[in-house]
C-alpha cells in the first residue's frame, strides 16, 4: 500500500468539517450547563428521555415538512446495508413523539414532561455558532393544550439560563395559528408576495410557491423590505387561538419575563402551529434577530455578522404533529436550547462555581522505582481525602516533577522518594518558602487538610509550551 504524505496525513485525519472535539474546560462548562439544566428541569416536573441517534429519515421526511432545508438539503439520510432508510437525528421533538405513541403515554397522566439533552446533525453551512454537530438541551410537554404549557416551556428555559448566570434574555414571540387561521393568513400572504414577487431573492421565488411562510424569515436585504408590510399572522388568528395567544403572553407577563412580538418569526420546521419563540441573551446596544436555518448563508459585512445575536434557544407549539407519526391528536409544545452557544457566553457572563475550575492544590512527586510503585496506592488515598492532586507520574527528575508543579501553582508537593517509600513517610514541601517537613503518610493526609483549610484557590496555572525536561 502506498504512504501517505504527512500533509494528507494531517487532511485525512482531521475532524470533518462542522464537527468539532470538545474537552478541558469547554467540556466541563458543558457538563456543568447540562447538569443545572437538567436540576431545574427536574424541579419544575420533566422526567428525562433518551431517543436513539438513528431514526427512520421518513419519520423527518413527513414530520418536519419534505420542503423544508432540513430535510432537503441538511438531513444525514442514508441506507443501511440492510436496506433501511435511516437519517441521524436532525432535532429532537419528532422522535419525542414517536416515542410517546410508541409506548402508549396518551395512558399515562396528562401531560407527560421530557427534558433530553444530546447530539444532534445538520449538514448546514458551518459558521459562528453554527455546526453539523451540536448539542441541544430540550424540553417537551405532550398531552395538552393548555397556555399554561407553553408558558411553563418558555419560563423553564428562561430560568435554565438565569441559573447559570445569563439574566439578561430576551424571548421573542409569535403565533401561527390554528389549521384553520394559518390557511386564511397564508392565502393572504402569497397574493402579498405575488405583488411584490419580483422583489424577491431567488431562493424565496421558490418558497413562494413551496412555502411561502419561510420567506418572512429570509434575511437578504430586499426580501427584509418586501416582508415589512406583509400580513401578520396574529392579525389572523380564529378567537381561540387570540385567546390562547393572549393567554401565553399573560403567563410570561405573571411570571416576569421579558418577550417582545417578532411577525417574522416562522422557524424552520413545518409542525410549528400557534405560538413559536426564540430565546436570546441581550448584551447592552446590541439587538437580536430572529435565526432561522435557512438563513445562514447570507449577506452581511464581518462585523455586523459579528455583533448579531444568535438565538440561544427556540421551540413552539406541535399540535398536528402526533396525527401525522400516529393519527393520534396529541397537543403539545417544546423548545431546544442551543448548548454550543451558551458556553462562549458563560466565559463572559456566567456564574461559574468555584468548584468547576477547582485546580490542584498539592502535586505528587515520585522517585525511583520503589516510590513510582507505591504511588498510585497512596494517590488513591489522597483522592478520598478530597484533596485535589496532580501529577506527572511518568516523570523521573525530582526537578522537572517541581517545574510543573510551580506552573501549576500547587501550594505543596507531595514527596515520595526511595528512603520514604521504604518508611512508610513522604516529604512535604511548601511551595512558597521551600521549607520542608518529613511526616508519616497517615499523618500527612491530615496535616495537609488542615493546612490547605485557610488557604483558598491557588493562582492559575502558567501556560508555557516549555520543555519540562
Ligand atoms: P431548532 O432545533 O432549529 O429549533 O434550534 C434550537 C436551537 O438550537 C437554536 O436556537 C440554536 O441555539 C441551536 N442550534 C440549532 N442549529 C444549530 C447548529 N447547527 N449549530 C449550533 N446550534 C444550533
């Protein structure tokens, strides 16, 4: 087989585009997220649900509407070797509902809550805030019509943002109406558009005719404009869905949250019906825009790309969609928020516990091979003693085990050298004045909680790409 260059090499096995590893502190800001998330979820009544990560690509095909840019263009389908269609899960909520009938929860007490969290792919055009692989954290309530429900999603979320700091969020709103009411605002709206169809891009040209609703979030320039004066949807709606309406907005009135009515918001997936939301995180003197996935390959010089908000979260009301997965009507309303972008914000904005960026307060140093074999006995013991350790166990030199540590900033070291190993004892060296203590082993687990009791957080690691040795 022939070599292959280092170049190829470095093409060959590089993660595809879109998708991206996660670890260090990143990965820890994403499990802490996650688990406040899923704290208030739980709170406020949401059981949790995993669904698989393949599906049958029918059930995205006919769910969340064949002429949309998530199943035309976006969707991972392909055919298994047995034959079968199947797609990588582009959003949650329909499999969220095939699950429900599948398992027969219309018995169970209505409604039935979900919160899931977990990994999700669209094939999109990957930019700022935007992957082929990204992770969304979601809630579900199936079984109801009440307001009541939609007001309880948009607050749980609100809320799961607030816990971990980001205070300032802003919810913008609308209602699609009913069967009924959407179909009258919808007629309307293509003879508006009809009017001004040359106006359009040529992308809304083709929703004009395929669906004409996505054209009100188009973000070019000239389909801004023509969409200004388009008929609004809430103009639209029957009595009960104004009602409803009404009634959503005087829950997140009650429960203080501040939203604001936005007539472009349509979102991306056809199952969405009566009220749609996006959640976003307001910095001073700067306004958000509705983000939706058919807009992201467009226009905009750098910086005002830059300085546009993108929504941290977004969901709706599903009515129809339990009658087209299982001819069953199954009321319900959810909304996924977006994990990849909150954690740029919890850098700046959130209230990271000290606890999460806890760094090591003592490293381990070893010597010889008597000393290496011992440590990871006594490392152990350390470990229930709660004391937060490093160490460079494949290290040899005393002095290059004590470099790392004075990067790391520990405020002792932990010394094992051959004649201690033999003793049963270890040295500990305070890090500051270099002064030294020999100490049996057991007693040292004690001295050195009772040292490290008043002495807080040591100072942030050097990063230095030095050598160690
Ligand atoms: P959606 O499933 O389209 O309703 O999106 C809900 C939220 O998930 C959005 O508001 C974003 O925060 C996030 N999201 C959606 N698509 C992506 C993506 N491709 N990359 C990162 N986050 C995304």
């Amino acid at each position: 087989m022939a070599r292959l260059s280092r170049t190829k090499k470095k093409e060959l096995y590089h993660s595809i585009k879109g998708a991206r590893d996660i670890f260090g502190d990143e990965y820890r800001l994403r499990e802490w997220f996650i688990e406040r998330a899923k704290h208030v979820a739980t709170f406020y009544g949401f059981g949790p649900i995993a669904t698989p990560h393949l599906e049958r690509a029918e059930l995205f095909g006919t769910t969340l509407g064949g002429t949309t840019d998530v199943v035309q263009k976006q969707m991972y389908a392909f055919r298994t070797r047995g034959g079968e269609s199947v797609a990588l899960r582009p959003e949650g909520t329909a499999p969220i509902m095939r699950a429900y009938i599948e398992h027969g929860m219309h018995t169970w007490p209505q409604p039935v809550l979900f919160w899931y969290a977990g990994n999700f792919f669209r094939h999109e055009n990957p930019q700022r805030g935007r992957w082929r692989e990204f992770y969304q954290f979601g809630l579900e309530v199936l079984g109801t019509e009440d307001p009541v429900a939609d007001g309880l999603v948009i607050h749980v979320a609100v809320l799961m943002l607030r816990e971990v700091g980001l205070q300032n969020v802003l919810v913008h709103l609308n209602s699609l109406g009913c069967k009924e009411c959407r179909a009258v605002w919808r007629k309307e709206l293509v003879a508006y558009f009809r009017k001004h169809g040359n106006a359009l891009c040529k992308d809304c040209k083709r929703r004009l005719k395929e669906n004409p609703l996505r054209i009100l979030d188009c973000k070019e320039e000239r389909c801004r404009e023509a969409s200004t004066n388009a008929p609004q949807s809430v103009s639209y709606l029957c009595a009960h869905c104004k009602q409803h309406f009404r009634e959503v907005l005087e829950h997140l009135d009650d429960a203080g949250i501040a939203y604001v009515l936005d007539h472009l918001l349509v979102r991306g997936l056809d199952y969405y019906s009566r009220t749609t939301f996006e959640i976003f995180f307001e910095k001073p003197g700067e306004s958000a825009e509705s983000d939706n996935s058919e807009t992201k390959t467009e226009v905009g010089t750098e910086e005002s790309e830059k300085k546009k908000l993108l929504a941290l979260g977004g969901g709706g009301r599903y009515d129809y969609l339990g009658e087209v997965i299982g001819s069953r009507n199954v009321p319900a309303v959810g909304m996924a928020l977006g994990v990849d972008r909150i954690i740029p914000l919890l850098r700046e904005h959130g209230k990271i516990p000290k606890s999460l960026q806890e760094p090591p307060k003592v490293f381990f140093v070893q010597l010889g091979t008597t000393a290496k074999r011992k440590s990871l006995h006594l490392m152990e013991e350390l470990r229930k003693a709660k004391i937060p350790l490093a160490q460079s166990l494949s290290k040899d030199s005393l002095k290059s085990q004590l470099r790392i540590a004075s990067r790391l900033g520990v405020f002792y070291a932990a010394i094992l050298g051959q004649k201690e190993a033999l003793d049963d004892t270890i040295i500990i060296r305070d890090m500051d004045s270099g002064a030294q203590e020999t100490l049996p082993f057991v007693k040292s687990i004690e001295y050195l909680k009772s040292k490290l009791r008043g002495k807080g957080q040591p100072r942030p690691p050097e990063i230095t790409d030095e050598e160690d040795e």
